[in-house]
C-alpha cells in the first residue's frame, strides 16, 4: 500500500504526472501532492507517472514492496 508520495526537486512541469493521476498531482509553479490524494484507489496511477516521470523526481513509499520499518 502507497503510504507517501513527493515530489523531489527538479520538476520541469511537464505536466505529465497530473494527466496521468489527476487525483493526487496538481502542477502549478511545479508538481505538487494533494493534501486529500487517496493513494489507494490511485495506486497504478501513481506508479505510472513515477516511472515515467521525465526527471525521475516522483518518489513514493510502497509497503508491498518495502517490508522493512524504520
Ligand atoms: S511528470 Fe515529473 S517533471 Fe512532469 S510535472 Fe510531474 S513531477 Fe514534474
């Protein structure tokens, strides 16, 4: 389950993260998380636009896989 998601700097606004998950990213001066972003029912979404993200800034943490706690 994605727990967080951010945005690290070095978003070029693209645009392509808010296409994709429209839910849970705004881009305005750059791409923001939204305060009320349901990770769960946008969970592919949110993998999409990482992985496809131009810059690679979009991270997020998933528990599936990332078992270990800190
Ligand atoms: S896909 Fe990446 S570069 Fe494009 S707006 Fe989203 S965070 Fe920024």
């Amino acid at each position: 389950m994605i727990k967080k998601v951010s945005v690290e700097p070095g978003c070029t606004t693209c645009g392509l993260c808010e296409f994709l998950a429209p839910d849970v990213f705004e881009v305005t001066d750059i791409s923001h998380v939204k305060k009320d972003a349901n990770y769960v029912r946008n969970a592919e979404a949110i993998k999409e636009a990482a992985a496809r993200c131009p810059v690679q800034v979009i991270t997020y943490q998933d528990d599936d896989a990332d078992s270990a706690k800190d």
